[in-house]
C-alpha cells in the first residue's frame, strides 16, 4: 500500500514538472517568434540570466536581507500578538462580546489606506515596513486563533476537567492542539500575505530592499528583472509556508501522536 501511494505522488510529482516545462516553452515559443512583446512578457530564459546576474551581484544579499529583516520582525510580532489576542477573546468569558466589533471594524478597512497614514506617523524606515507586514498578518492569525479554539471538542474538555487539569493544562495539552490545524492554516496564508506587505512598503518608500529593486525594473522597463523579482518572492514565500509546515509536523503532530 505504502508502494502504490509513493508511486502515485511520484507520478502526481512528474505531471506537475512536465505542465511546468510546457508552460515555459510556450512562453519560451511566443516571445521568440514574437507573438507577444518581450516588452509585455520576457521570456523565460532572459528572466533566467536577469536573476542570475542578479545573484552574481553582491548587491542583491543586502536587499533580500532587508526585505526578510522586515518580515521575519513584523511577521514574528504578529504572530505573537495574533495568538495572544485571539486565546484572550475566547478564553474570557466576556472579552469576545465586548472587543468583536472592534477587531471586525479594524480588520474591515483597507490596508492600503492606511500605509500613507503610516508614513505620516512613523516616517519611511524599517518601522513604516515591519508596521505594514503587521498589519496584514495579524488580523488573520487572530481570527484563526480564535475559530481553532472554539472547534475544540467538548469532550477533550470534559476528559480534562475529570482528571482535574489546571487551565495552563488545559491550555497547553487541549486547547492548542485541536485549535493547531486552523491557528497553523492562518500562519500559511499571513507568511505569503506579510512579505507581500513588505514588498508594497517598499515600493512605495524605501532605498534598500527587493520593492526597491521591482520599482527600478519596471521604471526602466525592464521586464525580465521585475520578472525576476517576482520569481524570487515567489520562491522565497514557498520556502516559508514548507517551514511552517514543517513546524506543525514537528510540533503538533508530537501533540497528536501524545
């Protein structure tokens, strides 16, 4: 059975490349005979030798380290808070009632409004970003936190109030794990959502930083760099969800497995 289904995902593996590499030869195909403009879509091995001229300029460690400086704070911070707030509002009893239409207001209006306020208040450095990374990972990350605690089966909490478990108990070997599937599920989609945050913030401000490089490409129309830009974010947040993954393999299926 093992076998069958390690084949299965290897051939799943296999179609998933060849759709991959067909899709890129016939970008390949249409910018080469130029049925469309390289102006509009680069072709893939020009976006290819972009990056790695990129990569071959040390310039670039910099701007991906800043870029991940601001996320990996902002993010962290959110998190954090996110989970705080959200085991706060279920957990006592009358805090959800009272505080549930502020979180809803907040979390209703548009982010992107708000950036040009947050130039205003905290001006255009690494607090602008890591502000705006923030904002857009925290709101999900609660609300998560609070459905996944809510889904936690009434008989998991009967079992440990008869064998007369404290509340940091119930917390930590209830509560958690059946609300780590959802909390973990809002942790994937605020890890792609934060470092588009801090890509936004900096393309709208900023010296250093990946934004900065997208803003200059496309400035000067270079398409195959700001395609570039975009393949390595892409990259960047694929990697991140896998460690997110890998995080909840290691951390909450020991809970489930104990």
């Amino acid at each position: 059975m093992g076998t069958q289904t390690s084949g299965k995902y290897r051939g799943i593996l296999a179609g998933q490349l060849v759709l991959l590499l067909i899709l890129i030869a016939l970008c390949e195909l249409l910018v080469r005979t130029e049925v469309v403009s390289s102006l509009y879509l680069p072709a893939p091995t020009q976006v290819i030798k972009e990056m790695l001229e990129l990569f071959l300029d040390s310039e670039i460690y910099k701007h991906i380290y800043v870029t991940l400086g601001e996320f990996v704070v902002g993010y962290g911070v959110s998190v954090i808070t996110g989970i705080a707030v959200g085991m706060f509002l279920v957990l006592v009893p009358w805090a959800e009632k009272f505080f549930r239409p502020y979180l809803s207001a907040l979390m209703a209006i548009p982010k992107v409004t708000i950036v040009p306020l947050l130039a205003l208040w905290l001006g255009i450095g690494v607090i602008h970003k890591i502000s705006i990374v923030f904002l857009f990972c925290f709101f999900t990350i609660a609300i998560n936190t609070i459905t996944g605690i809510k889904q936690t089966a009434d008989q998991h909490m009967k079992v440990a109030r008869v064998f007369e478990a404290s509340r940091y108990q119930t917390i930590m070997k209830v509560i958690l794990p059946s609300a780590a599937p959802t909390i973990f599920a809002g942790l994937r989609i605020s890890a792609a959502t934060g470092l588009v945050g801090a890509l936004f913030g900096e393309m709208l401000a900023s010296k250093d930083g990946l934004g900065n490089i997208l803003v200059k490409a496309t400035s000067l129309y270079n398409t195959a760099q700001a395609f570039g830009i975009v393949v390595l974010v892409t990259l960047v947040s694929v990697l991140l969800i896998a460690l997110i993954d890998l995080l909840e393999r290691k951390v909450f299926m020991k809970w489930k497995s104990s």
